[in-house]
C-alpha cells in the first residue's frame, strides 16, 4: 500500500469489504505513514484476515496497539528499517506482489504520475507481478523520476475525489523560539531538509529573511513551498539539481498538491536516492532538520519509541544526520521541546528508555527552547554539561545528579 496522500479511498474501501465478507484472507500490508484512507483495512476485527505491517506507526496503529493490548491480543507487526532503504525491504526482500496506489491520470507518453509519491511505490511497481492504480485527477502531476507506463498497470479504476489534507500543527511559544535558533544556522545559499512537525515549520516561518536556499527534502510541506513562493527559495545555489526542488513524498494542503501539478521547479525522486547519505552529501551547505523525542546526556537520541512501545519510526533521519553532516559546510541540527506531558517529563534524560534512532557518534547540533549546542568535539563530560544548559530549568539539577559518573 502506498504511503500517505496515495493511500487509494476506493481501493482500500473495496478491499475492507472483500475482507469483512471473508472473500479474502491471509493477507500482510506492508505500508509506512497510514492515514484516515487506510483506516477502512487497517482494523482489529480484520487482523485474521489482512495483517498490518507497519514500517512507521502513527495516530492509527497506536490506537490498535491500544485495542489489541485490552483484548490481549498481539501489537501490529512493526519493521524496522531506515526509509532509504524501504523500496529495497518492500521490492526484494519482502517481494512484495502487489501494490495499491493513487496516480494522476495517463500523460501523452502513456504514463501515470506517482504524483504526491514516488518514495518506495516506483520501485515496488518494478518489481510487483500486479499494479493496481487509482486514478485521481486530483493527484497532481509531478516531474522526476515518478512515473508508471501503462504497460506496467495490471488494473485500474477511476475514481476522482479530493486528496487527503493534513492541517499544520499550531505553533507552539516553545516552537517559535526554537524555530529562531535554528535559522540563525541558516545561511544565504543552504540547502535545506525538514522533517514533519510544528518544529520544522516554525523554521520555516523563521526563514523568510534568507536569500537563494535551496531544497532537497523527503517530504515537502506548505511551510517549504511558502519558502519558494515568498521568493527565499529558488534552488540557485545547489551543488545538484539546481534550480529544483527535490522531494520523494508530499503531505500538506491542496494549495501545495496545486503548486506541484506539472511545475518544472519540482522533482520528484524515489526515497533511495533522495534519502541516500551520498546524494545528500553532494548538496553543499546542507541543513537538515528533525525532532526527537528524548535525548540522553551522551548525544543519543531516541526519535521513535516512548515507554518501550513504538510511536513512529526512524524513517529518514538518520539518513539526513549522516548526509548533512558529510555535505561540505553542512549542518545536522536535532530540535525537541525541553519536555513533555504537560511539563512533567524532561525530554533531555539520564539514558533512553526506547530505541537509538540516532547515535550519540552522529548527532550535531542539539535545540530546545533554552538554547542550541554543537555536540561535535565535546568529551561525555562536556556533552552531559552542554544538554543540561538548555534543559528545562526544573529538570537540571536532577540531570545534573544523574550525570555524576562522566563528571569531574
């Protein structure tokens, strides 16, 4: 099943009713990033008969997580993996053999736009013994490297309605001061990632004095097309594909679905390129930005789990610490809220209590609302003093406590 936006309504709703009806069983979905278009399959009552595999949990899995341990049932199954490396999971390891996907409709060369996206659905449509494509006229028509031959299409419906829109997140105090530390990294002439988030929109509206960025992101938001039509984004100083913007998924608002339909400024790339450290690393004065949710007193950042359950995944951030840390002036920059639960938990803690997403080895920059560091040259010592300082006040003095066995 494709990822978010493409998630295909009419497909998924056909075969949540095949499925309830017992026309169908002993299925896995394999997906990352669901959405309220998945919700019609992804359901407990269904789980004997379509098996979820998730590769990015969201609102709709850790709410099954939460039925299936009431009814003591099993958590849906998870794959771990880095979102470069999802098309190989899904094409050659997993074999997947089928895929379900949203397109936009057949061009005059007799192809199908990936559209909103190309991420792991090009590559499983190379590999795949069936494709089987929803075709939107609301789905916009992206250039790159994202297209479909019809040749390649075992089956297709028509079936026009409009795309799923994702509202922005409200900023927050904490966002906006956190959002002016991290553009004040941001010089004329970057190249920027963001990830998903109030965070990385806050930068965004920090930006807006900046001068020739540009963009190579997974995912492009409204906050990022904002940038291009204010005119601080126009791609003119990238070491590759200048002049582009390049993404491998899109999720916002139809005003950016309309701003990417058959716009030259745009290329759509699948995730193993985009997402490959390499690539990435070609881009001078690359900035990327991403949000964790703990981080302990050695630099390590767990981005994915919270109380030893999964809450989302790795996806591509590991992929973009390594590639802006290697790009030539590059930037990697780790921002989080000081706490969380209302103020009643410390984001910056003693150790992780879920997965490392990120490796105290790779982490660069680090921002809460009190303040940013450079991790890169610090001692253990040095580290745990630096992450305490931009703490919340009301947690310092236990961290400081915490932290006495690598201090002086």
């Amino acid at each position: 099943m494709a990822l978010g936006v493409a998630q295909p309504p009419a497909l998924l709703n056909a075969l949540a009713a095949r499925a309830a009806s017992r026309e169908v069983s002993g299925l896995s979905l394999y997906y990352l990033l669901s959405t309220p278009n998945a919700a019609c399959v992804l359901r407990t009552d269904l789980r004997d008969r379509i098996n979820p595999v998730s590769l990015f949990h969201g609102v709709i899995e850790r709410a099954l997580d939460a039925e299936a341990e009431r009814l003591g049932l099993a958590p849906v199954d998870f794959l771990p993996t880095a979102f470069s490396q999802a098309p190989d999971v899904l094409s050659r390891q997993v074999d997947a053999d089928v895929l379900l996907t949203t397109v936009s409709p057949m061009d005059d060369e007799g192809c199908f736009s990936l559209g909103t996206n190309t991420d792991y659905a090009l590559a499983v449509s190379k590999s795949a013994r069936h494709v089987i494509v929803e075709v939107n006229p609301a789905m916009p028509r992206a250039h790159g490297d994202c297209r479909i031959p019809v040749d390649r299409v075992t089956a297709l419906v028509e079936h026009e309605a409009p795309l799923l829109e994702i509202p922005s997140p409200a900023l927050r105090n904490e966002d906006i001061a956190i959002g002016k530390l991290v553009a004040d990294l941001v010089e004329d002439g970057a190249c920027l990632q963001m990830g998903i988030g109030a965070l990385p929109d806050a930068v965004c509206a920090a930006l807006s004095g900046r001068r020739r960025l540009g963009i190579h992101t997974e995912l492009m938001t409204p906050g990022l097309s904002r940038l291009m039509r204010q005119g601080v984004v126009d791609n003119s100083s990238k070491t590759i594909h200048p002049g582009r913007t390049v993404f491998t998924f899109a999720m916002g608002d139809k005003a950016l679905y309309d701003f990417i339909d058959d716009n030259p400024a745009f290329e759509a790339h699948p995730v193993d390129y985009v997402n490959s450290p390499a690539v990435i690393a070609a881009n001078a004065r690359m900035v990327s930005v991403n949000a964790t949710l703990e981080i302990d007193l050695h630099g390590a950042c767990n981005s994915e789990q919270r109380i030893g359950r999964q809450y989302s995944a790795s996806g591509g951030q590991l992929d973009f610490v390594r590639g802006a840390s290697a790009s030539q002036g590059g930037k990697s920059i780790i921002a989080c809220h000081s706490t969380a639960a209302g103020g009643k938990v410390s984001r910056i803690v003693p150790s992780l209590c879920g997965a490392v997403t990120t490796p105290r080895n790779d982490v660069h920059y680090v921002a809460t609302e009190y303040g940013i560091v450079n991790l890169r040259g610090l001692s253990l010592r040095e580290r745990a003093k630096a992450l305490i300082a931009i703490a919340h006040p009301d947690f310092r003095e236990g961290l400081d406590r915490a932290a006495f066995t690598i201090r002086d």
